[in-house]
C-alpha cells in the first residue's frame, strides 16, 4: 500500500495528460502558463505545508507513501501540487470548450461570494485560534476578493465548475482522509481546525481546493492573455 499515494496523484494526472493532446481541446498548447502559474501556487502552498507538517496540524501516514521526503514533505505531497491542479484545470478548459455556456451570472455570482465571505468570516470570529482554519480561510477570501475584483467574468465561470469538481475531489480527498482505509492517508490534528468532517474531509479542505485552483487559474488565463498579445 506504499504506492497509495503515488498512484491516486498518477491516476488523476494520466488521463487529462492523454487528452491534453486533443486537437479539440490542446490543454498542451496552454502549457507555458499552466506551469508557470502552478509554481506561483506552490510558492504560497509549500512553505504553508512544510511549516504545518512541521508543526504537527498535518501529517503523512509512512503506511501509504513511498518514504521519499524533500524538505520535510513526502514527494507525494509535492506531485499532488502537479497532479491534481494539471487533472481541474485541464478539466475547466475542457468544459469551456465543450459547453461554452456554463457560467454564472454576475448576480448569482456576487450572492455566492457575498455570503461565502459572510460564512468564513462568522467562523473566524469564533474559531481564529485553529491555525488550518484560519490561514485557509484568509487566504480564500483574498484570492476571491481579488479575482472578483479584478476578473469577475472568470470567476462567473470558475464557480459552476468548481461545483462540477467537487465530485471528483470528494473521490480522491476522500481516499486520502481515509475513506475505504483502516488510517487516513493525510492525518489532521483536530484541535487546529473545526473538526467538521465531510464523511472523512475536513471541511476546511473545500476552501483549500478553491484557493489553490482559483490561484492556479488565475495565472494561467493572466500569462496566456500576456503569450497571446506578445
């Protein structure tokens, strides 16, 4: 089962990688800003990782993963950053092509983020004290904040897709917080966020998802406008 981890990352990743050569879809051709925009993700997310498995909010069960680590984490935890943002995003552009209609209203969308913002920051109110809950929280409601602001139309497309998502996020999140297993995969330490739990999901982690999927697509759509016009 040391493989575990490794072959949910590859999984995820092998068959958006296939299509990505679609001559309908051509993911490929979107490559120079797809991966610069993951690593402006992993930037914010690995140091936050790396400080949190040091401090003992997340951890890594040795029973599911190959024992590689780099720089504290194992290097499951970094392909996920690779593999499942490569699997969504290739997974939006594609929606956007095949059904080119699937997008919000700006009103639906100004109601959803309105009273996202109202929900995190009630929680906060409350439960500050809990590290996982409180940075993820923050940093959701910046990277909404901004994209809002700034490229209301994405967002208009991003957030019924981000719904379409969830299904395929509580199949593998699932697995990896223990669903189906005797121990969870990734293991969190209950006293540093809110303890509610999506069937084994921190609930937590859907903040977590959209922060790092909206990052990744922000800068993906920003390079690809800045290619196109060079």
């Amino acid at each position: 089962m040391e493989y575990l981890y490794l072959g949910l990352n590859l999984g995820s990743f092998l068959i958006p990688f296939l299509f990505s050569f679609h001559p309908r879809l051509q993911f490929h051709k979107k490559w120079r800003s797809f991966f610069p925009a993951v690593i402006i993700m992993m930037l914010v997310f690995i140091p936050w990782d790396i400080i949190f498995t040091a401090e003992v909010f997340w951890g890594f069960n040795e029973d599911y993963i190959t024992g590689l680590h780099v720089v504290g984490l194992p290097i499951e935890e970094w392909l996920f950053f690779i593999c499942i943002p490569y699997a969504c995003i290739f997974t939006y552009y594609a929606l956007q092509e095949l059904l080119p209609q699937l997008m919000f209203s700006e009103r639906i969308t100004s109601i959803i983020c309105v009273s996202l913002f109202s929900v995190l920051i009630v929680t906060l109110w409350y439960f500050y004290d809990r590290w996982y809950t409180l940075v993820n929280f923050i940093y959701g409601m910046l990277v909404l904040g901004w994209v809002y602001n700034y490229d209301r139309r994405l967002l208009q497309r991003f957030l019924p897709f981000f719904l379409i998502i969830q299904i395929p996020f509580f199949l593998v999140n699932g697995i990896l917080t223990g669903t189906g297993l005797p121990e969870p995969v990734v293991w969190y330490n209950n006293t540093e966020n809110l303890g509610i739990r999506m069937i084994t999901i921190p609930i937590e982690d859907v903040i977590y998802n959209l922060g790092m999927l909206l990052t990744v697509l922000f800068f993906t759509e920003k390079l690809e406008k800045r290619h196109q016009n060079s």
